[in-house]
C-alpha cells in the first residue's frame, strides 16, 4: 500500500521548529517567512489532529506528542540528507565511461589521457568502443565521442574537429618503392582504403588526376587499421587530419603531397541534456573541449 504521509513542507518546517524552539529561527533555515512556518504547522497539526507545540507568550515547546515525532523526524531527514550526499559523491568520483570509435581512441584520445587523470584522480575513465550511437541509459554510457555531422536525436552534440584528408605513407615506402613526387605517381603504388571507398575518388578529383585506379587497393573495417597498414608500408592511405597528427609528429608517417580535401564529418561530443548536472561529466567535457583547444 502507498504511504500517506503529510507535504513534506510541513514535515521540513516543523523539524525546523522542534529543533530551535523557534518559529523564526525555522523560517531563516528555510528561508521563507515567519507566517509561512506557522501556516505549515498549523496544517500539520490538522492532518495529525493533535497539538504539537505549546505557544508560549515568549517560548515555544513541544507537546508530549511533539517529542515523539521530533526525533523520528529528525533521524529520517538526516538519513536522506545522507544518502542524497552519498549520490552526488558518486556523480563527482568514480568511474565515467566514454564511448567511442576504436580509431579516435587509439590515435587521439588514449594519447591524451594521462592529461585528464593528472587533473582528475578521483575519476577512472572506461573507454567503451564502438561505431554506433548508444543508447545512454541502458548502455550505462555517460558521453559518447562521435563522427558524423552531429544530429542525433535527442541528445546534445557539441562539435569538436573538423579534419583534412590526405595522403600518407610510411617514410620507408618511399625509401624502398616508386617516387612519389606528384599525385599521378599514386599509379604506381597500392592504395589502402577504409569503409568509405569514395574519399580516395574524391582526392583524385580534387588533384586534378584520373579516377580510374582509385578504388583499387586493400581495405580495412576501422581508420585505425589502416593506419597500422600505412605505417607497416603496405602502401598509401588516406589519412584523415585528427587520426594521423601525432604520426606524422613522430615521423611514423609522412604526408607526400600538400592538397588536402575537406571531410564532410566532423567529430562531435554527443551526451543526454541533463548529465553535465553530474560532476564528472562536466570535468571530462570541459578537459576534452581544452584538449581540442590545445590543438
């Protein structure tokens, strides 16, 4: 059966009271007017049907009913304050999982990381990779980092990078293999692809050079392999700006040519509206929104 308990203003404003023995001290508390509490007790007293004050000239007092509920009272709202403290502990420590494309997390994200947990010791982040947009409650996702053009339904998308596409190769591929020194050369070189087969045709448009050959090559399910690809000198990719920047930084890879086709995605931090209510959401949106800004 559902419990029939009286408004919990009432209950609020006469704890107040019982503990001050004072209609004004309560009212401070809870910051509404003398007339207020007193409105709120009175009710209380009608619903109860007994008398829980005395109302001296200048005291106040407690019934012996009065002093049975107060205690009760005070304990039950102390054991809510308590656990409603405990939550936002939570909210504020612990673990935040971030879902995200195994590719950004690879090549950016992972590389990055040791930044946030310099600055936020007490949050653990559980990186959760996949392609497609959770579902946030049932997936127990906090944020989801995404790329696409960032209208997904019912969540907030706040668009972090936008990307280049150009060419990249392992510096020992032009070591070993044919020239590279003009875009029509890629004729002579195997071309590496992801999922997205249309970019290297677009690229040759771009560059003014045949698109007969430009969807000939290997190709992989996820931009990581084929980076790895790159890297191992299995031939050119198409490396996409955000993904390869640390690579082609630490000479793992080079970027032959200077054209460079923009992407028509960009990479988005997608979350439901309300969860930067939660302490340790808001800390991983505002360090990675610094992150990007670093650049």
């Amino acid at each position: 059966m559902p419990r029939r308990l009286p408004p919990l203003n009432a209950l609020k404003a006469f704890e107040a009271a019982a503990r001050h023995l004072s209609f004004t001290k309560a009212a401070e508390e809870l910051f509404v007017t003398q007339a207020a509490v007193s409105h709120q007790i009175k009710g209380l007293e009608e619903v109860l049907g007994i008398a829980l004050f005395r109302r001296l000239n200048r005291a106040l007092m407690l019934t012996e009913e009065g002093q049975a509920l107060f205690p009760a009272l005070r304990g039950a709202l102390d054991q809510i304050a308590g656990a409603l403290e405990q939550i936002q502990a939570r909210g504020a420590s612990g673990v935040i999982t971030v879902s995200t494309m195994d590719s950004f997390a690879v090549n950016w994200l992972v590389p990055r990381l040791n930044r946030f947990r310099h600055l936020h010791p007490e949050i653990d982040v559980h990186i959760s990779s996949s392609d497609h947009l959770v579902d946030f409650v049932t997936e127990g996702v906090d944020v989801a980092l995404r790329y696409g053009r960032g209208q997904w339904p019912g969540v907030t998308a706040e668009r972090l990078m936008t990307e280049e596409l150009f060419p990249v190769c392992s510096p020992s591929l032009l070591e070993n293999g044919p020239p590279l020194g003009k875009p029509s050369d890629l004729l002579h070189h195997t071309l590496l692809h992801d999922d997205m087969r249309v970019d290297w045709r677009m690229w040759h448009m771009a560059a003014g050079i045949s698109v007969e050959n430009a969807n000939r090559g290997p190709s992989f399910t996820h931009s990581n392999n084929v980076m790895q690809a790159a890297i191992a000198g299995l031939g050119v990719a198409l490396g996409r700006s955000v993904l390869v920047a640390d690579h082609l930084v630490q000479g793992r890879l080079i970027k032959p040519f200077d054209i460079s086709l923009p992407a028509d995605f960009a990479y988005y931090l997608a979350y439901p509206e309300a969860a930067l209510k939660r302490p340790k959401v808001k800390a991983f949106r505002d360090w990675i929104m610094e992150e990007v800004a670093r650049g």
